[in-house]
C-alpha cells in the first residue's frame, strides 16, 4: 500500500506538470523508464501503458510547437549513424521479429535522448535532469545496499527490471549511477538532500558487492578510479578512496565466498557459461558472425544464431549470449555499427573532458564552474565504468549508457553558450570601458593639457 500511495504522489503531480510543461513531461519519463514502478509494485500496472502515454506527453507537444531533436552535435550524428547500421543489420537479422521490436525500442529512445538535449536547455534545467536520473536509480540501489548491511550481507541474485534483470547488468548499471549521485550531490542546494546523495554512494557500493558480479566489481574499481584522477589533488583522492574501501571489505568478509568469487575474474579451468574462457568463445564467435554477415545479424541476434556458428558444438552450451556490449554491437549491428559505436564514445570522452576544461574560465560564474568540472568529472567516471564492466554483459541498449550520452551533449553545449556569453560580456565590459575613458579625456579643457612647467617669459627673467 505505501509503495502504490508513494508512486501515485509523484505520478499523478507529474502528469498534471507534464501537461503543462514539456521538459517535465521529459523529467517524469525519465524517472519513469530508470525506476521502472510497474515492477516495484505489488500490482500489475503494466496493462495501463504508462511508459507509452509518457512517451506521447514529450515527443508530440514537442514536435507540435517546433522543439525537434538536436542533431547538430557530433554526438547526435555519431548516434544516428549506429541507428542507421541497426536498420541494415534487420536486412539479414536472424531473427526479424526480435530484431525489429528493438530497433522500434532504439528509435524511441534515441528520439527522447535527442528531444532531451533540445530541451536541457540551461543550467537549471541539467541540474534537474542530473537529479532526477541519479536518484531515480540509485534510489533502488541505496535501498538494496542498505537492506544487505542490516541483514548481515545478503546476497542478490537478481536485478532491478529492463535491461538490469539480471545481477551483472544491475551492478554494471549501479556502478554507472555511482558517480552521478556523487555529482548531483555537489550541485544540489539543499543540505538533506545533499547528504543523501552521498549517502547513497556507499550503500550503492554495496548493493555491488552483494551482487556478487565481478564485472560490477570491476566496473566501480573504474569508475572509482577514474574519479579520483580527475580530481585537482588526486593523492588525497587516491587516500580517501582507500580509506572508504575498508569498510566495504569488511562487508566483503560478511558475503560467504565472495573473494573467492573475485578470485575466478582470471580462471581459465571453468567450462560453464561465466568463465574466462567461455567468454574468449563467444566472442570469437561473434567475430565469425561479423566476418560472415558485415551487415550484422540483427539487435538481439545474436543467440538465436549462436548455435549456427558456435565451432565447439555446444561445449558452453545451446543460444548463449555474448557477454561484452562492445562486442555485441559488432555481431548484431556488423563493422559499420561497431565504428559508429566506438565513434560515439570516443566523441562523449572529448565533449566530457572538454565540458570540464570550460570549468577553469575564470570569466565565468563561481556556480558554472562547480557545475562544469563536478558533471564532467562525474560524466567521466560514469562512462568509465561502462566500457570496463560493459565488457562483461551485453547491455548495449541500455537505458541509461544513452541518457548519459543525452547529458553530456547537452552540458557541452550549455558550456560552450556559457562561455560565448562570458566572453561577449568581457568585450563589452572593455568596450565600455574604453568609451569612457574617451568621454571623460575629450571632456577635459584644453588648458589641463599646458605643461605645469610652463611660465611666461618675463616671470623667467625675473
């Protein structure tokens, strides 16, 4: 009863707001699609199509007064090349049907993720969108992480729901989350909920090792990692990050068999399906695939043709999946697809790194700076943590890996316009100081210009 009245209060506010706003419309599917209620209640509510209704309150109002999706940004056309090759890649799916659902699925979110940046429009706006995705998520990964620790380290088998069903995407996606939770702590105003993002952080880290994944593992020692170099005094961070870490071994203790579980990541003698060796399989396998269809075999092709290029006969097993989103792109979506895939985000890096270089301009705002350098370095880290523990788990079409990509190429040009405007408001400072000091010299009477020493030439004589 508490979860339907808690989701209720916040549904039918938003819908109402949604109405008349379309950037809330866009928060409310946001935290609709990362909170994911219709499986967090005891109830079904699926039959009531909430997510399409959501879908329609942001793209129609939009395309009916003129909003379109931003498509000028590198990172827009990166991302519409990748869904341009997953269109050809349905010319030789294996499996059309499924194929075709999820290229319906990827123009969808692509279509919101391109509104969004139209509709991030400003500094506000971001901070608000950056809040919403981080506590969104990470609401259900603090709680989980929390239930462990007073439960003396329970072990989660299972994900939240999506694309995060399972433990290892769910620990990936956790560790994604991390460090925007750290950032939306950093640029929110009040105090409480200041201290519950960070809060969140450790219990977060948590509800990781309680899911015994060690892509997850991997995944926050990454994104960890690439935090603490970002910061201006990293030896500091490097000591707190291990000051921070030896509480989460001691809770590392209280899960039976866990290190022993971090200690197979390099095991080569298992045969089953998890194993280091298994994974080198299927991704030669995918290879084959590739080499066999450029084109790729379709979204989600890849287990139904598994069996017709698996060269051991079954040895792992019968339709298995790839296990590495970065290779999954390769054999679903071909080479095209794969180059457009590393395109992206090689571009996400740079805008990222870029966005947090517009940080130092000293001609802007103390606030803007804050936000530059605290989102990018939090941008960063997140997709850090991504391409190590994406590695393991095929997650390509999650969604949030392309709602961060919607972020980070809507703060990159929030940046760029901040620091156009800062630069323009200099030049007219100068501008004006200048016609000042030409007023104030042309005002003064020509006698101020006589030499002090000059006297008449009697009064020298004398």
């Amino acid at each position: 009863m508490l979860r339907t009245v808690f989701v209720i209060l916040i549904l039918v506010p938003g819908l109402v707001a949604a109405l008349r706003s379309r950037f809330a419309a866009l928060l409310l599917y946001l935290w609709y699609a990362l909170f994911r209620p219709q499986e967090w209640l005891w109830w079904d509510m699926s039959s009531l199509r909430v997510s399409m209704l959501l879908g329609v309150l942001v793209v129609v109002p939009c395309l009916a007064t003129g909003v379109f999706p931003y498509l000028a940004h590198p990172i827009s056309i990166a991302s519409l090349l990748f869904f341009a090759s997953s269109t050809l890649a349905q010319i030789n799916a294996v499996d059309p049907v499924t194929s075709f659902t999820w290229l319906e699925q990827l123009f969808r979110l692509l279509l919101v993720c391109l509104l969004g940046v139209s509709l991030i429009s400003d500094q506000r706006r971001f901070k608000l969108t950056l809040i919403v995705i981080a506590a969104s998520f990470g609401f259900h990964s603090a709680k989980a992480g929390l239930m462990s620790l007073l439960g003396g380290g329970v072990r989660l088998s299972d994900g939240l729901a999506g694309a995060y069903t399972d433990n290892n995407g769910y620990a990936v996606a956790i560790a994604m989350i991390i460090p925007l939770l750290v950032a939306a702590g950093q640029n929110v105003n009040h105090r409480w909920a200041k201290y519950a993002f960070f809060i969140a952080v450790p219990c977060s880290v948590l509800t990781v090792v309680s899911t015994f994944s060690r892509g997850g593992f991997l995944s926050v020692a990454a994104g960890a990692a690439a935090f603490a170099a970002l910061q201006k005094q990293r030896f500091a961070a490097f000591a707190l990050a291990g000051v921070l870490a030896l509480p989460v071994g001691v809770f590392m203790t209280m899960q039976e068999g866990y290190f022993d579980r971090l200690g197979t990541i390099r095991s080569y003698e298992e045969t089953n399906e998890t194993s280091a060796l298994g994974r080198i399989h299927f991704w030669r396998v995918a290879l084959d695939m590739a080499v066999d269809r450029p084109l790729g075999v379709g979204l989600f092709g890849y287990e139904p043709a598994y069996d017709q290029y698996d060269f051991l006969h079954g040895q792992f097993g019968r339709r298995r999946s790839v296990h590495s989103s970065h290779i999954q792109t390769l054999a679903e979506t071909g080479f095209l697809g794969a180059a457009a895939w590393v395109l992206t985000w090689l571009l996400a890096f740079r805008a990222a790194f870029r966005i947090r270089g517009r940080g130092s301009r000293a001609n802007l705002p103390r606030e803007d700076q804050e936000l530059f350098v605290t989102g990018g370095n939090g941008l960063i880290a997140s997709m850090s943590a991504f391409l190590v523990g994406g590695s393991f788990v095929s997650m390509a079409l999650n969604d949030l890996t392309w709602f961060t990509f919607a972020l980070v190429t809507s703060l990159d040009l929030i940046s760029r316009r901040a620091c156009e405007a800062a630069d323009h408001q200099r030049v007219d400072t100068e501008a004006n100081a200048t016609t000042a000091t030409t007023t104030q010299t042309e005002a003064v009477p020509a006698a101020a210009f006589v030499p002090v020493t000059w006297r008449p030439v009697k009064e020298r004589a004398r």
